[in-house]
C-alpha cells in the first residue's frame, strides 16, 4: 500500500503527540511557523530463552526497571512512547515500542536507557524502523484529525491494534507522470475511505533508514483492516508497489502489562 491511504482520525489518546502549528514539507505561508517534523520509530524486540528461566522476583525486577524507563521518557508535548505486546502474532518478536519524538538524539539516548536496564541484557532488537512525518504530497477530499495537520503531526489514537510495516515503490512509479500518479492515488483513496474504522499513520523514511515509508494502521477491528488490504490488492497502483513486508500484528498495552505477557 502506498503513501496516501488514509481513513478518519480516532479521537486521540490523553498521552498522545501535541499538535503543532503549519506543517513541515513544505514552505511556510509568509509568517507562519513551519512546524518541526516528528522522529517516529518502530523498535521490535525479541527476548532471549534465557530469559524466561530466571526467578521470578528477578525478572519482575527487570521489568520494572524496563518500564521506568519508558515512563520517565515520557514527555508529554516532547516524546511519546507506545507499547504493544506481539506474542502470538509473530514468531521472531515478542514486543514493539513505538516512539514519537522531535529529535534523533532524544530517541537514541532513551534507546540506549533502555538497552542499559538488566532486561535489555536479555534482548535482540530483530528489527526497527526509522521515520520522519512530512505532508502528504496528495490531497484527500475530508477534513480529518491527521490530514488538517498536513502530517506534520502523528496524534495516535486509542485503538487496541496498529498493523505495521516497512514500504517501497517501484523506480517507474517516481517516473510517472503527476498527474498519472495523482490519478492512481485517487482510486486508492478512494478504496481507504471505504474503511472509516482505521485509522492510517504514514511516516517518511527516505535517506533515514532501508525502506521509503512505514505505515502504521490502528483500528479495534481486525476484519476491517484485512478487507482493506485485500481490496486495495485490486487498486492499479498496487502495480507499482515493490516490497510491503514484514507485516507486525501488534495488541496495544501499558508497558507493565506488555512485559508480564513476556514470562
């Protein structure tokens, strides 16, 4: 799927990302203050069999040690973290930390906390994604929460599922004509309009890391996203896409709750 699918914004959660002024990916109106554009990363991490066979009272003691990190880390208006539990859904990662923030150095200090606590002595990190939000360079005919914001701003919502992944176009696809382009995106608009139950994060990554885009839908309906991505297999612009996966299924919780799923 591509860069502009979008469906209507959820009311967002009391921790999410602020809004900010007139979005970045573009130059400001005369006099405006450009918006400064959000980091976002997708850390999925894997914890070692070892692990799971230390005494109980010490892994608790790891677990805590993990989330403290994780609350003091977040700064409302500054650096947000979400937790998601992916035991069950996927076979080579256990959890996902998604992190919105304003600055690369930010994610990688707190990262690097994280990685110091004694769990992390215990965890591969199998994959992660790095992005930037910008504005979408299609227009979608709808006010919605994300789309007035241009995307300079990710206010996630509170849904219990995001689906992630990391994207890429074909080369032909930046070829094509803007008018061509702008014509296959309407129909895909179209079809993401169709599912008004989940909502689309898209996210920029060109230059930052391998893929071109991750986009993170979230939703409570688990059958609306499936439709979706079926029926946008049929769109002409799925013609153009080039990779689309790995695809993590994730269960939103509190960082306590998702490292008690852990053992």
């Amino acid at each position: 799927m591509s860069e502009a699918v979008t469906a209507p914004a959820a009311t967002a959660s009391e921790s999410a990302a602020p809004a900010r002024p007139q979005p970045s990916g573009a130059p400001a109106a005369h006099g405006a203050t450009p918006v400064k554009r959000q980091i976002v990363c997708f850390s999925f991490y894997k914890v070692l069999p070892e692990w799971r066979r230390l005494p109980a009272e010490e892994k608790a003691a790891h677990k805590q040690a993990f989330a403290e990190v994780l609350t003091r880390w977040n700064k409302p208006g500054e650096f947000l973290s979400l937790t998601y539990s992916t035991i069950g859904t996927r076979g080579d990662v256990d959890m996902c930390v998604w992190s919105i923030g304003y600055a690369v150095d930010e994610l990688n200090r707190m990262r690097s906390e994280l990685l110091a606590t004694p769990l992390g002595g215990y965890i591969t990190a199998p994959h992660n994604f790095l992005a930037m939000t910008k504005r979408s360079q299609y227009s979608i005919d709808r006010e919605d929460e994300s789309e007035g914001e241009g995307r300079g701003a990710i206010r996630p919502g509170g849904q219990k599922y995001i689906f992630i992944y990391p994207f890429w176009k074909t080369r032909p696809w930046y070829l094509l004509p803007a008018t061509e382009r702008k014509r296959l995106m309407d129909e895909h608009i179209r079809v993401g309009l169709l599912y008004p139950r989940v909502k689309l994060n898209t996210t920029y990554s060109f230059g930052l890391d391998d893929q071109e885009f991750v986009v993170a839908f979230e939703t409570n309906f688990p059958e609306d996203f499936l439709d979706l991505v079926q029926q946008l297999r049929e769109t002409e612009a799925s013609l153009y896409t080039l990779k689309d996966t790995p695809i993590f299924s994730c269960v939103r919780l509190k960082p306590m709750e998702m490292l008690d799923r852990l053992g």
